[in-house]
C-alpha cells in the first residue's frame, strides 16, 4: 500500500516539482502526505466525477495531471471539486508543468506520438521543434495525428507546408511567435486562440489543434502504468470518468 508521500516522492525523481512555472500549482494539493491507499485513480483533471469514482472505487488517493487548485481560492463552495474531495478525505497529488516539460513527459510523448524526430526544446515554452516527413500536405499530416492518436476530430489550417513543426501540449497556442521564430511552418498544439490563428495565418504557418484533452489524455495511461510498477501491492487505476465531454460535428476536408 504507498502513501501519498511516496507516490509523490516517486513523480518528484522523474519530473521534478521543482521545474514547474512559476504559475503552476503542484505537489500534494489536497489531504495528508501520510495517506495511503491500495487503490489509487489516476486522471487529466480531479473533476467532480472523478472524486466521485475515486469515492466509490476506495480510491484514497487521486494522481492528476492539471492541479485541482490553480487560482487562489476566493471561496470554497460545495460543488467545488477541492471540497468535495476534503469531504471524502481523498489526497489528490497534481504534476503539471513539471510533467509537462521532463525528459519523457507529457510534450515529449506528443511529439513522439505526432512522428517529430526533435532538433530542439524549450523547456520555458514547454515546445519542441523537429521535423516530419512523408506527408504530402497538412491535410495529410492532420490525418494521421487523429488516427494515430484515436481523437474523434480536431482543428487545422493549411498553409501549405508541413515539414518542420513546433509540438506544444495543452495551452501551447501562445507558441505561435516561438514557431514563427524558429522557422517552423506548422504547430501542433491542444489549445489556440483566434488572435493566435490569425497570427499564424499571417506567418504562413499551419495550426493542427488536437484540443487540450486530445494533447495530453495519453499521459494518463503511462502515468498509471509507472506508478503501477513502482508500487507493486497498490492498484492504479484510470478514471472512467476523466474526459472532457466534447463532441465533433465533423465536415471532410476542404
């Protein structure tokens, strides 16, 4: 059975919380370091559902990757997930940023996953630059990103080009000056805003948008079956209630 403080200690050796932002929120965020459960859920987001699951599956603990506080609470009503979770008396352990950035992280398991044989990082935008090859246009490129990573559908823009590409997970849409800096003609991201698209339109660079969930869901299984081998007597188990509800009306390419 491991303990909150040895599930952190753990997540602290290969992402360490010390290489957060200075805006995230991580480590143990709610209950006791000395918790311990034989069953521990594992999700993107301590979402009401989740602490719920977690409630009925005896799940004493909870490992997320976005922090279930990240503002200053203000209050702390009863349908905040933060109280619902003291109620039950759940640890929920975050590892954002940190996770985000490491060596096998969240943006290096996209990339990989998006087929870019790297060239660079950088750790402060949470970005890798690197090429693909083999796709005759975006539409291409985009395609296969959703078939290869199962998404239901996703975003883009064609620019025309698709051959040297800024990977940046999560809210990476801000990297659009980054891309244009470093020469890239596509990013690949899981949340943009339109002043950013149109930025990117301006730049010639091609924006695939996998949503945020979409960008970062896979880290969840392999977060799971880390700690699962770490921890031989606890079961981790990932939360059947961790999405984030979205459905796609899809239209075929233009």
């Amino acid at each position: 059975m491991a303990t909150a403080k040895q599930i952190y200690d753990y997540i602290d050796s290969i992402a360490p919380f010390e290489t957060a932002m200075s805006f995230d929120n991580v480590g143990i965020l709610t209950g006791s370091a000395d918790a311990s459960s034989d069953v521990v859920l594992v999700a993107l987001d301590a979402t009401n559902a989740v602490i719920e699951e977690a409630a009925a599956k005896g799940a004493g603990i909870i490992v997320t990757h976005h922090p279930i506080i990240f503002h200053p609470l203000k209050k702390l009503a009863c349908d905040n997930p933060a109280y619902l979770a003291a109620r039950y008396g759940i640890t929920i352990i975050s590892a954002h940023t940190n996770l985000d950035i490491s060596r096998n992280g969240v943006n290096a398991t996209l990339s990989h996953r998006v087929g870019v044989q790297e060239i660079q990082r950088f750790e402060e935008h949470c970005a890798i630059l690197g090429t693909v090859n083999g796709y005759e246009s975006v539409v291409d490129y985009a395609e296969h990103i959703m078939n290869t990573m199962k998404l239901p559908g996703l975003r883009f823009t064609d620019r025309g080009a698709c051959q040297r590409v800024l990977v940046s997970c999560g809210a990476g849409g801000d990297n659009i000056e980054l891309a244009a800096a470093v020469g890239a003609d596509t990013l690949v991201t899981g949340e943009i805003k339109h002043s950013h698209i149109m930025y990117a339109n301006d730049h010639n660079i091609s924006v695939i948008d996998l949503g945020h969930f979409g960008s970062e869901g896979m880290i969840v299984p392999i977060v799971a079956t880390l700690l699962a081998v770490r921890f031989a007597g606890t079961k981790f188990i990932r939360a059947e209630s961790d999405n984030d509800g979205m459905k796609y009306l899809c239209t075929a390419p233009a």
